[in-house]
C-alpha cells in the first residue's frame, strides 16, 4: 500500500502489511503524547514499519467511528472491481503456471 501526505512532499510512503501484526492494544508503550491509553485499550491495532523510501514504524488503532467507513470502503465499486481484477489475474496466473509444468 502507497500512503502520501502533502507534508511528506514527492515522497510517497510503502506500507508493507505482509509484515504487519495485528493485535489488541494493551494501553501500555504508547509512541505519542496524544493519546490517551483508557480510550484505545482493548482495541485492534496494526503494528508494522514502512518500507523504501525511509523506514518508519507504525502503529494504526481503529476505533468505533472506523467501523462502518471500513465497511463502505470495503463495498465501493472501485475496491470490489480491484478486487475481482486482482483474483481474475491469480487465477489466470495459477493456472498458465500449471500448464506450463504440464
């Protein structure tokens, strides 16, 4: 996944969730000030780091309000019809692999 930030300028960042570990947040090691530990405790959260250009580590909790926004992106249009293409593709791809060992 690709993630750009105007503050990050031409720099687009390389989000690599291969690696990424999702469990449930303690509350305790926060990385930032802003965040109090009572309301994110008990909730998912995903640790990884980026990957080229710069490494950094992140962590991504989701909250109640993220629910229904995730559920709408995961519907759209757009995120089904990538979806389709990129199993389509796969599938193509599994079975040109078998029939070359064939």
């Amino acid at each position: 996944m690709k993630v750009w930030s105007k503050g990050l300028g031409r720099i687009a960042l390389t989000f690599n969730f291969n690696n990424a570990i999702i469990t449930i947040e303690k509350g305790s090691d926060l990385p930032a000030r802003n965040i109090n530990a009572e309301v994110i405790k008990n909730r998912p959260v995903i640790c990884g780091k980026t990957v080229d250009p710069v490494v950094w580590e992140f962590k991504i909790w989701l909250e109640d309000s993220d629910v229904i926004p995730l559920i709408k992106i995961a519907l759209s249009k757009s995120v089904i019809k990538f979806i389709f293409k990129y199993f389509i593709k796969r599938t193509l791809f599994m079975f040109s692999s078998l029939k070359r060992r064939l």
